[in-house]
C-alpha cells in the first residue's frame, strides 16, 4: 500500500500533495505550523488553491514527525534558496534527510523534488545508506524530479506541465508503482536513468532564462539612454529567423534570481569559474533600483503620485 | 535612371551585387584588385557563387573610383571589425564616405548595409552634409538595412531572409525606388522610419545569438567536468514549455564575435556599462582552447592522429 508523505507545503509541495491525494493517503507536512493550521481548515494563504480544491481528497496535514511513521513514499519539497554570501542553503534539504534517517524502512522511496545543483540528491541518499544501513536502490529508492511549477500562471497549470524523473534502480515494480502516483501530477513523465543529468537539467532551464532576461533588460536601459524606442527595436529584431523575443522585468520568484549560484557553486568546487551563467544576476539585480530611478523621475516630471502600477506596467 | 554601385565585395556585398545586377546596371566596387580580377573572370573564391550565377546580368567590377561617376544608389557592405582593444574599427566606412563625399549629387541615395553601433549611420550622413553642402533626406537621402546573411547556410538563401529598411525621408517616390531596388534582394521587407533602430536590432540579434551559445558552451564544459552526459542534460532541459535550445560550439565569423564590442562601445561612450551584453565573449574566446585540450587528450589517450574531424564533430 502507497503512503505519501509530502516534506514542505510552499508552491511546489502543496499542489503535489493535493494530486497525490485524489488516490492516496497523504500526509501533508510542514514545520510551520502556523500554515499547517490554515491548511487543516481548507486555507491555503498563497492564494493557489480554493476550499473547494481540498475536498474529497485523503490528506492530512500536520506538524508533527510521528504523523507520517507510515509512510512509504517521501516527497522533498523544502526551499533550497542561498544565504549572503549567495552560496547554496541546504539547511531545510538537511533537515529533511535527518529526519529521514531515522523513519526509513526497507522498500521505502524518497523523491527529491526541490532545486538542487548536481550531485546533491546521491550526497543526500549516501548519508541516508551510512546512517540507516539500508543499501541506496537495493533495500530503499532514491528519485529525482525536478518542480517546474509557474506560480500565478494559469495556463500552466501543474498536470499540463511535462514533469523529468530519474531514478537509478532497475526495479521494475517500484518504476511502476513511480508511474501511478506521478501520473496524478503530469500528464508526461519524461524518465532518466541518471539524477545528476536531471539536476543540470533543472538549474539550466532557470539560468537560461534568467540570462536572456537580463539580456533584454540591458538592452532596455541601453536604448532609454540613447533615447531608441525600446519595443521597435524589438519589433525588427523579431523579424530575424533565429530571434528568441523576451520580455524585460524584474526577476523574482524562488528559482531565477537562485539558481545560477547553485550552479556556480558546483562548477567552483570543481575549479572551473562560471562567467556567462552568472552574467544576468548582476544586470537583473540592478533592475529594481532602475525601475525606481525611472518611476521617481517620472512622477517628478509629471507631478503624479498614484499612478504607480500604470508607469510600471507601461514600462516593462 | 538607376544606377547602383556596391561597395566592398565580400560575403554581403557580393550576393547584393548580383541581385541588383539583374535589372539594375550595377557596379561592384571593391580596393581589393586580386579580387576584382577573379570577380571579373567569374570567379568567386568564398565560393559562394558559381560561373554561371555572373551570367544574364548588368554588372560592371572595378577597384577604380572613377568608374562609379555615374552611379545614384550606393550600397556599402564594407567591413566593420574590431581593433586590437576590441573597439569598433569603422576605417573602411571612413574611407567610403570619404570617397562619397566627392562624388555624391542631388538626389542620389546612400544605403549602409555594414553592422554599425547606433548612431554611425547619421554621424556619417552629417558628414557627407558638411562636406558637400546637400542637405540630408532633402538633396541626398540616407538608410541603413543591415545585412542578414547566414555564410555557408543554404538553407536561409538571401531572397528568403526577411530584410530591415530604414529611411528617414518621407519622399514616396524615393521609398518606391528603394522598394523597387530591394525587392530583387528579399521577398519581405520590413521597413522602419528610425535608422538608430534599425542599428540597434541588427546589433542585437547577433548579442543574444553569441550569449546565448556561450552560455551552451559553459554547460558543455561544466557537465564535462562533472562527468554529466551534456546531450541527455539538453534532451530533458528541452523538455520544458520555455527552453531554447542551441548548439553549443565555436563562435567565428564576421558577426557574432563582434557585435558585442559594437553596442558595449556606444554603451560605453553614453557612460553604461554592458555586463550581460559582453559576458558570452569570454566563455566563446576560451572555447578554442577547451577543444583543442580535448582533441589532445583524446588522441593521446586513443593514440590517434587522424581522427581529428569525428572527434570534433562528436563533442560539438
């Protein structure tokens, strides 16, 4: 019998928990107990889902370790953001395995599905096999797959989104039993029989993203100083075969602004020094103080106090 | 009458010619006398035409400025490199404007079709008005339609790739000759009214063209040195609604490693720095260095010598 035990309820782990719920026992679980509260009376404060959405299904939330002794599958859904000195923080990843050490039993499955740079996931499961004694993919399944939700984005909505899994076990029945609980999530699973190609594959999606973005901004700013018209340049340039057409703005969220650095911080423990994958931080870091120079010339100019959110909009 | 004289005959200023040439009496002006000399025999070393592609047409080769008397369309497809500081090198325009200003009469029509930083085009219209006493877009006209072509590339021939005019003249029957003249070169003209514009977008194609490989470039290695298959880590990136994906592999030719140095110069003058704007040309420039030690390693470890076209294929 599956039991799906969901590790932090954010963005990413409260959608999954809810589609695995449809047909399993879940157990929701987070540390914060405050949104666990809330979750247990239908209220879900990031605003992603309604009250209607947590009904007829077999969740539970809790706080509380003991809740989820029964467990077999473990989903790890904890941020992974970096500290100050833009390093990778895997304190809650951590934490997390810790915990696991200690509740894993033989056949159980951890899924890894929060951000991490390559390696990370393996490093986690040889930790879990020196301190449980149970052999990673012979007595317990290790498994990575990459979140690749868009919050706020409706028309990306979580079973629409093809989803990467990798797990390195040749284990045929647990493969399967992977396929039922995950096609609850996405309608196309892409597999891979390797973690750390699905890890890379993750943090470049962002970086990519995050460069072009910042490629886009630079140009934005270049062309307001030599007074271009910004979105003709962009017209004309689209007209070009190979143009890939981005919108400038601000870059927040959980992912691009973060992944970059986990990227960097690999590629620096193995002496080689990303130029081009942190290029964009810099220039996407500087946006906000732009768009407040802009915003703060403009009211100036035209004497206008409240018309921040259509100065905003009109510019980027 | 028109009468059109192409200067500078090389990759773009060749297949220009030849369009024009087959309702136009053309002349292809080139300083380069060994090849005026091929030119005239048929002969084009690039080998991007044969003998029979001079066939059926009006045109005229020459390295002697008097042979352009007659003319009243200028194209210049001129190079524009960098220096050795990485700086714009325009000494090839110079020269042309130079040699214009002498010739130029009423109502004759300078198009630049050469890459150029934004500005270039009107600095050097002003200084054909200041020394020939016509008056931009009123005695002579100026545009800029920067070239687009893709060397070696037959599947993107020149009459199929959509071509960016810009003029700043509002005379309909100068834009009706021009539409006349041009659509000899490409089936699809977009037209612009602000060459700045259109400086800026050719400039920028190529910028995001550049980054984006040097950013494939960067994962190629880092995945190499972490031991991640590199194609596997593109098939499942790949499988994301908003991946784009590129080749990785060696930056050469006129345009890409260039164009960068263009838009960082202006951006320079106009005190702003370009980070993300320049960040590919590092991780392209050491890509040579990164291949060359691998075939190394590889044909040291295989004990091969000859092999070096599959290998190099294989890795790119």
């Amino acid at each position: 019998m599956i039991n799906i035990c969901v590790f932090g309820l954010g963005y990413v782990g409260l959608p999954l928990a809810l589609s695995f719920s449809k047909k399993f026992n879940t157990v929701g679980f987070d540390i914060n107990t405050k949104r666990i509260m809330k979750l247990k009376k239908n209220i879900d404060d990031n605003k992603e889902f309604l009250s209607k959405d947590f009904k007829n299904k077999k969740i539970f939330f809790s706080s509380n370790i003991d809740d989820i002794k029964k467990c077999n599958y473990y989903i790890i859904c904890v941020p992974t953001p970096i500290n100050q000195n833009k390093e990778p923080d895997l304190s809650a990843l951590k934490k997390s395995f810790s915990a696991l050490k200690n509740l894993i039993k033989k056949n159980d499955t951890i899924i890894v599905e929060s951000t991490v740079y390559p390696g990370v996931t393996n490093m986690f499961g040889n930790y879990i096999e020196k301190n449980s004694k149970l052999k990673k993919n012979k007595d317990f399944y290790l498994c990575y797959s990459p979140e690749r939700i868009n919050p706020g984005d409706n028309t990306k909505k979580l079973r629409k989104i093809d989803k990467i899994f990798s797990t390195e076990t040749n284990n045929g029945k647990k493969i399967n039993d992977i396929k039922r609980i995950y096609k609850l999530v996405s309608k196309k699973i892409i597999f891979s029989k390797n973690i750390a190609e699905s890890e890379t594959a993750k943090v470049i999606e962002n970086i990519q993203r995050d460069l072009n973005i910042a490629l886009f901004n630079e140009i934005l700013i270049i062309c307001d100083r030599l007074n271009i018209n910004f979105n003709e340049v962009i017209r004309l340039a689209s007209t070009k075969w190979n143009f890939i057409k981005i919108k400038p703005g601000l870059v927040g969220g959980h992912c691009l602004p973060v992944d970059p650095y986990y990227l960097s911080h690999v590629s620096k423990l193995n002496k080689f020094k990303l130029i081009t994958t942190l290029a964009g931080r810099k220039t996407n870091s500087y946006m906000k103080y732009y768009v407040l120079k802009k915003f703060k010339s403009f009211t100036k100019k035209n004497n206008i106090k409240k018309k921040f959110k259509f100065f905003f909009f009109g510019l980027l």
